[in-house]
C-alpha cells in the first residue's frame, strides 16, 4: 500500500544578528560622506582642480554606497519582521515606499559622481570649459540633499508612527524620530552635517533591536 510523502512545512526564522545590517549601512553611508566633505569643495560651484586632486578618496566614497544600500535594504527587512501581524497596509505602503525611493535616489548619486570622476580623471578642461562640470555637481547636490533626505524623513515619520502604535521600539526613539525628520524636512540643505541625522537614527534603532534580539534569546535559553 503506498504512503504519499507528508510535506513539512515550516517559517523561515529572521537571523538575530540580522540588525547588525543597519549598523553596517550607517558605518558605511557614514564613512562615505565624511570622506566626500574632507575631499570636495562644499559649494558645488567651486574649482574642479580640488577635486582632481582627490579623485581616489572621493571614487572610494562613492563606490560605498551600493554596499550601503544593500545593507538599508536588509534593515528595512529586518523592521518590517519585528512587525510581523501588526504590519498595518496603509503605512507598510510608505514604509516601503519612501526606503526604496531613498535607496533608488543614493543608487543615483553614486552612479552620476562615478560617471564625473572617470570623465574628470581624463578630460577635465573638456567638462570645465562646457559647464558639464558644474551642471553635474549640482546634479548630485541636489539629489542627495534635497531629494534623498526628504525621502530619509518621510521614512523616519513613517517608522517613528508605526513604532508609537505597535510599541516596537521604546516611546523615546520614535518622537527622537520625529524630532530628527523635521530637522531633515526643513533643513533645506543648508547645512551638510544635517544629512547624518538619518545613518545615526539608524544605527540606534539597530542597536537597540540587536540587543533586544539577544535578550529574548537569552531568557528563552533560561
């Protein structure tokens, strides 16, 4: 008589140390722009001889942001599985919404800065002497501080309401939320340090998801 194979089916566990990955992202966006600050002019219209001079420290900065993208994108996972049931459509939509537009935009950066170092390594006075030069800075200034960030705030506001209705994280880190969204909605782009509000916001939520994982594993061992 023959017995037909029971299938046995079971849920993929999320990795506890899977937090770890919005720490890797700030490490990583945070190390990126400090190296762009120390090697390019802060007005998009300055001289482009400071940034030939430069052009391996600024190539590796931006040659950082895939990996750092990849790592958000897993920390966006990571949020969402904290959530689990309590994930409400409405604001899942944002949520998601909002994180990958950043991602697409940084994907942007890097590529349009890429395209300008290879060019500017080998044709400089060509990209000068057309304007080429500037109309890319301003390009990329405007990407990363108008666009980006205002997408990094809309995802903090989103993060920072679900937390205060699901209580994933404690109270204090969703208005710390809000309060950082604002600074980074209004800035304007006026000032450049603004933008790492969002990679330390980050790297405390990861944190405290990366302890809180441990924790539970701890009492559930005893």
């Amino acid at each position: 008589m023959s017995q037909e194979p029971v299938l046995i089916t079971q849920r993929m566990k999320t990795p506890r140390a899977a937090a770890i990955a919005g720490i890797v992202f700030s490490l990583l966006l945070i190390t990126s722009m400090l190296l762009i600050w120390t090697s390019v002019p802060a007005d998009p219209r300055g001289p482009a001889a400071d940034v030939v001079s430069h052009l391996k420290a600024i190539s590796f900065s931006y040659n950082l942001l895939p990996f750092a993208g990849v790592a958000f994108l897993w920390f966006i996972a990571v949020v969402r599985d904290r959530l689990g049931v309590l994930e409400d459509r409405f604001f899942a939509t944002v949520f998601l919404g909002s994180g990958l537009l950043f991602i697409a935009m940084m994907f942007n950066v890097g590529a349009l800065a890429g395209g300008l170092i290879d060019t500017l390594s080998s044709r400089s006075g060509d990209l000068i002497q057309s304007g080429t030069y500037s109309l890319s800075r301003a390009e990329i200034y405007q990407t990363m501080h108008t666009y980006a960030m205002k997408m990094a705030g809309v995802f903090m506001i989103t993060t920072s309401t679900i937390s205060l209705r699901t209580r994933i994280f404690p109270r204090w880190m969703a208005m710390l939320g809000y309060v950082l969204a604002l600074v980074l909605l209004l800035s304007l782009g006026r000032m450049a340090w603004f933008l790492l509000v969002f990679p330390v916001w980050v790297f405390l939520i990861s944190v405290y998801i990366l302890i809180d994982n441990f924790q539970e594993r701890s009492v559930a061992a005893a």
